[in-house]
C-alpha cells in the first residue's frame, strides 16, 4: 500500500480536484484590499483557532453520480478550481487558523462499486488539499456508511493511508439510525483507531413523514430538521446502547448537538417516568444516566450567540465545545467573537473552545 509520504508527494502539486472558495469570492480582489490575517489573542498570549465545521466538494466523485455543483446543497461557491487564496483570506478575516474539511454525503444510496470508487477520489483529493496546505487544513475521511464493512476500511485507509483525522457522517443512513446494529463494524473500527467521528445531518425533507410540515417560509428542512436530525440521531446511540457497546467512541455532532442541550433533562426522565417504555432498569439497559453520555461527546458552536455557548458550556462543560462555521454556507462570520464574549468562561475554557480540544481530538500540533 502507498504510504501517506509517498502519496502527498506524488499528488501535491495540484488542488484542482478539490472544490471550496469563499461566499464573497476574495479572490477577485486586488491583494492590497484583502483582509489582514486576524490573530486571536486570550489573556496576551496567541489562540489557535480550529474550525471543525467546514465543508467542500469533489466535482470528479460527484460525477460518478452524475451531479454537478449548483443549487441549495452543492453550490458553485463550493469551488475550488478557483485561487485557494480566497478561502483563505475569508479564514484570515475571521481569525480561523485552520479548518477541518468535511464533505456531506450524498452518495448513500449508490451501488457498492460507485461507492468505493466515489469515496477513494474524495479521499485521494483531500488529502491533496490537507498536504498542500498542512497548516490550514486537516480533513475527515468520506466513507460509504451503507456498507458498514466497506465504510470501516474506508475509515482505515483514510486515516493510515492518507493522513484523514476521523470521518464525516449523516445522521442516518437511507432512513436507518446510526445505532442500528448494521453499523457496528463502522464503529467498532472508529473506536479502535480512537478517531473523531463527525455527525453532520442531512435534508430531512427527501424521506422524513414530517417532511411535509417542514415545508413552506423560513427554510424550516433546515432551520429545524438538521437538529431535530441531529436529535434522533444521538438518542438512538445513547438509548439503543451503541455508547455502551463502543464506550471509546468519540463524536462530535454539528449545530450545538441539536436539540438536546436545551432539553436534555428529559432524556433522564422519561424512563422514570414510564419504565414500561424503558425494560432493563432505571434508564432501561444503559449504564448510566441519558445526560451522562451527552457530556462525553463533542458539540461545535453554531449556536449564534455568546449566551447559547454559554448554555452549552453549562450543559455539556467547556471542554467538549468546538469552534464551527458551516463554511462556505453564509451561516456566520462571528463564532470566534461568540467564544470571546461567552460570560463565565475564564482564559483557559476560551483557549479550549478556540481549538485547544479541536487540535487533541483531530492530532493537531497545538
């Protein structure tokens, strides 16, 4: 097998295949009206910060599935044929000094051979990318979750293969839940590499039966069905024991968790409440307290404002808290500020958030 020295040697010399600029296009700007490099500064010293939530996209795997960027899900703003430079400069202006890429699966419901063919392109291209630019990018494996078999070594190879940090999942996989026991041998092998697995939703709309009342104003598939995605994903793994049987598993999940950090109390209650519901226990079979295993996974802080990452913090503890933009999605340009204005949190629980746990989960050189 090629080793990951041998393979970023021989690959790095283009970014072509890997598609991601920034919403504003700053490569179109001259030099001189490009933003300066912000540094993020917490009691004097000098904050790396990791932005574990950012997206792009591989044109050349996508045609394997003859699609093309363009529309809601695979903009064109996602292009990386275009100069780096402008995400770059877009990370500059923000105080973003390295992001983890992650590319939403769409490929779910392919054929075995398109699948593995499709996610060994996507691998292949981010690691280009990561090499290219070693300290402005790491990335997570694609893998094919709808066979869990292929999806493990898939996982395998993107992390001693290509240098890839963990993997990037659905919340589902073609309407079944992440705990089902299908998906055992996925997580097995993500606990046995001790890599971060990244939970990132997808549209609800296409097989959800509450589909139909997501429609209308306010982009509510969205707005409400990625964390209500979120939502049902992570109380199945909890619920259905999945975090039981995998205890080493880390996962980090987008959106602040959904919305369970808002609510996660009932999660304890509802089997004291009807035990019928729950056999096996207090909390049915599980080990432990609902709320005990959402504070040993991993939340990002799209939350879009410094009192809901102070609610976060307060729910889950800053040291499970990650730095996230949704980039290039125009979601937000002020999650570092979130962080620093967060009441409560002393010197060192900014510096964590910022990228501290980010750069221990991903083997980042803090």
């Amino acid at each position: 097998m090629t080793n990951r020295r041998e393979f970023l040697g021989s690959t790095a010399g283009t970014l072509a295949g890997l598609a991601f600029v920034g919403c504003d296009l700053l490569a179109s700007r001259p030099a001189a009206a490009q933003a300066r490099r912000r540094e993020v500064i917490v009691s004097g010293r000098r904050a790396k910060v990791i932005d574990v939530h950012a997206h792009c996209a591989v044109p050349q795997a996508m045609a394997l599935m003859n699609l093309k960027l363009g529309g809601p899900s695979l903009r064109p703003d996602l292009e990386m044929g275009t100069p780096v430079a402008a995400r770059i400069a877009a990370m500059d202006a923000q105080g973003i000094d390295m992001q983890a890429l992650s590319i939403n699966p769409y490929w779910y419901k392919a054929e075995r051979d398109v699948a593995e063919k499709l996610i060994e392109i996507q691998n292949e291209q981010l690691a280009v990318a990561c090499g290219a630019q070693p300290d402005r990018f790491v990335a997570f494996a694609s893998v094919a979750l709808q066979y869990p078999d292929l999806a493990a070594r898939q996982l395998e190879d993107g992390v001693k293969k290509y240098g890839l940090r963990g993997a990037a999942i659905g919340g589902s996989v073609d309407s079944m839940e992440l705990s089902d026991p299908k998906f055992h041998p996925f997580w097995a092998k993500a606990e046995q590499l001790g890599v971060l697995v990244f939970i990132h939703p997808q549209v609800t709309g296409a097989t959800s039966e509450i589909a139909g009342r997501l429609k209308g104003n306010g982009y509510l598939g969205n707005v409400i069905g990625f964390p209500l995605e979120t939502t049902i994903a992570l109380s199945h793994l909890i619920f259905e024991g999945t975090l039981d049987r995998f205890p080493g598993l880390k996962i980090c999940s987008a959106h602040g968790g959904g919305f369970l950090p808002s609510y996660a109390g009932r999660s304890d209650h509802g089997c004291t409440t009807l035990p019928e519901a729950c056999p096996g226990g207090t909390y049915g079979p599980l080990k432990k307290k609902p709320t005990e295993y959402l504070a040993q996974m991993y939340y990002d802080t799209m939350v879009f404002s410094p009192e809901g990452v102070r609610h976060l913090a307060a729910e889950f503890g800053t040291n499970q808290l990650v730095i996230g933009t949704d980039y290039p999605f125009p979601w937000t340009k002020t999650a570092v500020d979130e962080v620093l204005n967060t009441p409560g949190l002393s010197d060192a629980d900014r510096v964590a958030i910022l990228g501290g746990t980010a750069a221990r989960l991903l083997g980042i050189k803090a």
